[in-house]
C-alpha cells in the first residue's frame, strides 16, 4: 500500500471527524480494522475504502442504527440493502416524532392548566370565592373523549383512580391529542352523586378535533352557573349546595347533567389546599321564551 494510500488514525481522527476512542473501539468489535499495522511502534493506518466506510457508519449512526445494523449493511454492501434499511429507520423516526409531538402536547396542556390553577390560587380567598365568584357564562363548544359506566355505591367525597387511569390510557391509545382538563359529569338528579346510590358516571377529556372515535363527543355549546372550589376535594358538597342554592334564588333553573372540571386534581398534587375543581351547572332563565 502507498504511503498516500495510508491514514493514521488522528489523520482519521480529523478528516472523519470520528474520535480515536471510537475508532478503537470500532477496531475491537471488527466493524473497521485498520488494514495496515506498523509491528515495530503499533501504528494503525486505514486505507482510502476504509475512509469511505468510515465516512457512511456516520452518516448511519447519525440516522440512528446500531452498529449490529451497520455491520449487517456494510457486509452486505448493496444499495438495494440500504435503501430497505433507511425506509424503515425513516418509519421509526416518524413514530418517534409523533411520539414526542403528542408527549409535547399533553405536557403542554398539563402546563396551561397548572398556569390557570396557580393564577386563581394567588389571587382568590378561599372563604369568599363560592359566593363571589358563582358566573353565568357560555360554555364553548368542544371535543371529548369520555367513558360512560354506571359505579355502584357511588359517592365523590374521593375522586376514583380507575376511571382516571382509565380515561387517560383511553387518550393515549386512541392517540388523541390532550387539550385540558378531565371533566366528570353526573347523568344522575343533583346531590345524587354524595349518597352512596348506583350512579351513570361519564369520565372525559378535552382533546383536539379527532378524525373519527366511538368514544368522542361534543361538550359544550350551553349556558351554565360556574364556579371554582379551591381545597379538599372531599368537601365539595358544600359548594354544590351553595350553587343550586344560588341558581334558585337568581331565577335560573337547571337545565342539563353536572360537570366537574379538575383544573389541579388530586392526581396533580397531594397538597389539598391546593386543589382546583370548576363545577358546570347548565341552566335556563325561568320564564324564558324560546324563539321560534
């Protein structure tokens, strides 16, 4: 072999941009074994081809291949080969980037409702907020993916952590792309869902706009009294009461199923006092004339 022929391992080092402690490496597992050793001062040179194949090992695990996939590939040294193996790695780099883009989504969502739950901590006062802050606002219309089961003794002092996991694998194996909060509605008479009585429970979540899902519906699109219970959970009654209360004396009357909308949950954080539930009470004015 030419001397100009021969690369030392730093001249490979520079021009491949491959560090020697790989080279070595490579050397150890035969994926590349310098072609030329120097017996007296154990010198490693590699020849022109070997460059070149040192050059598309990179390029390959810049791709993300294995070196067990690299050396099937460079054995096997046929176009037809590579092209097969990029086509799959490509189908790989797909399912990971929309792995990571749901991953991104649902963190982002998490985020927004943690930003919502922090803003109405820092600025409500927990004695005063049921009275104060009870609304009437439209509910915007938007999609769900829920779970309808009818729980048996059922009573919502505690927040079922069944049917939330369940909810959530639901999202995730349908591959539906989270927008907000899980919400629970009650297909049951008010207050019926505190007295241990067999109750229709929906389990929901907001997500984006799907293509075509059994378990997708519609949510939204009507008039309710709002408002926010900030703390233990398990007494959430009391501000149930305190808004059919409300509703009655303000000349609205129920019109629809209960919601909860957990904007920090129990499953968010441990620390009661910080738990954020909305509660949805659709309505209707009394004595309201429906246009024709």
């Amino acid at each position: 072999m030419k001397r100009g022929d021969k690369y030392s391992i730093g001249q490979v080092e520079e021009i491949c941009n491959i560090p020697t402690k790989t080279l070595r490496y490579y050397d150890e597992i035969k994926l590349v074994v310098p072609k030329f050793r120097n017996e007296e001062n154990k010198y490693r040179y590699y020849s022109k081809d070997q460059m070149v194949t040192i050059c598309i090992i990179r390029k390959l695990r810049m791709f993300g291949f294995t070196l067990k996939k690299i050396q099937q590939i460079i054995n096997d040294n046929k176009a037809e080969t590579l092209k097969k193996s990029i086509e799959r790695k490509l189908l790989e780099i797909s399912d990971e980037i929309n792995n990571l883009q749901k991953s991104y989504s649902d963190g982002y969502a998490f985020l927004q409702r943690l930003k919502e739950g922090v803003d109405m901590i820092s600025y409500c006062n927990k004695e005063d907020i049921i009275t104060e802050n009870i609304e009437i606002k439209e509910i915007p219309e938007t999609d769900l993916v829920f779970t309808k089961k009818v729980m048996k003794n059922y009573s919502n002092s505690e927040v079922s952590l069944e049917r939330w996991v369940e909810i959530i694998d639901l999202c995730n194996k349908l591959q539906l792309k989270s927008k907000g909060s899980i919400i629970v509605t009650y297909h049951s008479n008010p207050l019926e869902q505190f007295f241990f009585k067999d109750s229709l429970i929906e389990f929901g979540m907001y997500i984006e706009s799907p293509t075509k899902c059994d378990n997708c519906r519609k949510f939204g699109g009507f008039t309710a009294a709002t408002t926010t219970h900030i703390g233990n959970y398990s007494n959430i009654i009391n501000t149930h009461i305190k808004m059919i209360q409300w509703i009655n004396k303000n000349g609205y009357k129920i019109a629809g199923n209960i919601s909860e909308e957990f904007i920090i949950s129990p499953f968010d954080v441990t620390n009661v006092d910080e738990h954020i539930t909305k509660i949805i009470i659709p309505v209707t004015k009394i004595g309201r004339v429906k246009k024709k």
